[in-house]
C-alpha cells in the first residue's frame, strides 16, 4: 500500500538532481507533488513526469516565495508536505569570499528555507497536520575548510529545524536530513577535474560507495510519512558513515597493524584501573 495516498507536497528546487529524485520518490508513493524551482521549464518537465504542477520560485525572495506556496497550495487543494530542498553552494578560501556571494548562499539555503516554511505553515496549522522536511547537510554538522557560507548556512537550516519542531507540534512536525556527497551533476564536474577524488571519497565512505540521489529520496521518503509520526526536531545524517572517521587518531589502527604492533600499544586517555 502506497505510504502517501492522497498527499500533497510542495518541492522546493525540485527541477533537478536531488530535488527531481525527491519529486519522483514522493509521487511514487501517491503524493501529488508541486515543483518548485528558480528556472520554470525544468520544474514543468519534472511536474509533467510525477503528474504535479510546476512553478517558477526564486526562494531567496521572500514575497515570490509566498505567491509561488500560495499558487501551489491552491493547485494541490491544500498541503501535507513541505520539501525545502532549494540551495546553492560556493567553496573559497574565507578571506576570499566575496560579501556578496555570502549573502547568496545564505539568503537562498538558510533564507529560502525560513521563507517558504513560513509560507506553508499557517496552511499546516489550519489543517490541523503537516510534515516539513529540510535538506540541511554534513557541512553543517562537520564543515570543511572553504566553505564558510554553505556550512553556516546548513548549519542554520539544523538550528531552524529545530526550534520550529518546538513551536509547531504537535500538529507539524519538522525534521531534516543532512546528505554527504551525492553523485549528481555538481560532482560529476569535480570528478571530471580531480578523477582521483572519487577513489578518495569511496576510500573514506565505510559503506563504500557515493550516495544517489534515491539514497536521499528514500529518507526524506521517511520523514515525510506517517513512517516517522512520532519523530520531530530530529537531523537525519545520510551519508554512508563517511562522517564517523575522528579527527587526531584517525587510521592509527591500520598504522599499529602494518608495524606489527599490538593495539594495546595505544596510549589510554584515562585510567581505568
């Protein structure tokens, strides 16, 4: 039995990649799904794909972001769901960060995802339910060097989550789900120039393998249905394990195995005796 009969959810930058991978899980489920996304024509060709309606919305603009939630509320007939997945990204040394590519990448992860959640939830009250989910990420839970606004920015998407999870339940729950790296477009280019970060990204994946897209469909998937009913607030980390590596002794054990020494040879960080 389909998990979403019936549903109605919105897809912010569903046009492509992930968010077009999101679009298709949900319809497949019974969803109707409105796409949303800053270039109409894809969001049309996905919305004509998963039998939805789609919708020009630059997310970042607060007031055509409550014309295009409203628009696609009133094509649904209401909403259950709300897919903020529409962001950008930008990796530069900090001091080589332009203010102004800064204010992009915030206004449109962090920004576009307050404002369109703010569009959608006095319809989720009114209906009394609704399930919100936000694609933050990785870099906002562990970020990288060089990418100062999109870890900010995700990591605000985490922090948003979280405190609207208090103010909306019990009638809305809001989650989110933080990916490591994708294989979509964006990663197609950098494999195209640095091949050898594919292997390295693998290498460090205990899963051993780079996420699809349907990897992160199937737990959006999740939190979006009755599913996860009694989870909210939550940050769902999706990414084959590659975060769990430490930080100062990490490989250390394969070291002491190639030397032929003993693991009891590592130093304990307390006395246990």
């Amino acid at each position: 039995m389909a998990l979403l009969p019936q549903a109605r959810a919105i897809v912010t930058g569903g046009g492509a990649g992930l968010g077009a991978a999101i679009c298709d899980r949900l319809a497949s489920e019974g969803a109707r799904v409105a796409v949303l996304d800053r270039r109409l024509e894809p969001a049309q060709q996905v919305a004509a794909r998963v039998g939805g309606i789609g919708i020009k919305a630059d997310v970042a603009d607060a007031e055509a972001c409550r014309e295009a939630v409203d628009s696609a509320v009133a094509g649904l007939g209401g909403i259950d769901i709300l897919v903020n997945n529409a962001g950008v990204g930008w990796m530069n040394p900090f001091l080589e960060t332009p203010p102004a590519k800064w204010d992009r990448v915030v206004s449109v992860n962090l920004g576009g995802t307050f404002n369109c959640m703010r569009a959608a939830l006095p319809a989720m009250r009114g209906a009394g339910a609704g399930s919100i989910v936000n694609i933050a990420s990785i870099s906002g839970v562990r970020p990288s060097a060089g990418e100062s606004p999109y870890a900010a920015s995700k990591a605000g998407v985490i922090a948003l989550t979280a405190s609207a999870a208090l103010e909306f339940g019990p009638d809305v729950r809001v989650n989110s789900v933080s990916p490591g790296p994708v294989d979509t477009a964006l990663l197609h280019n950098l494999f195209e120039s640095h091949p050898e970060e594919r292997e390295r990204y693998v290498e460090r994946t205990p899963l051993g393998r780079i996420a699809e897209p349907d990897d992160i469909a199937d737990a959006v998937l999740f939190l979006a249905s009755p599913l996860s009913r009694f989870i909210t607030g939550q940050n769902l980390v999706v990414d084959g394990g590659i975060t769990l590596h430490g930080s100062s002794v990490d490989g250390m054990l394969e070291v002491l195995g190639q030397n032929g020494s003993s693991t009891s040879m590592v130093p304990k960080y307390a006395r246990d005796d």
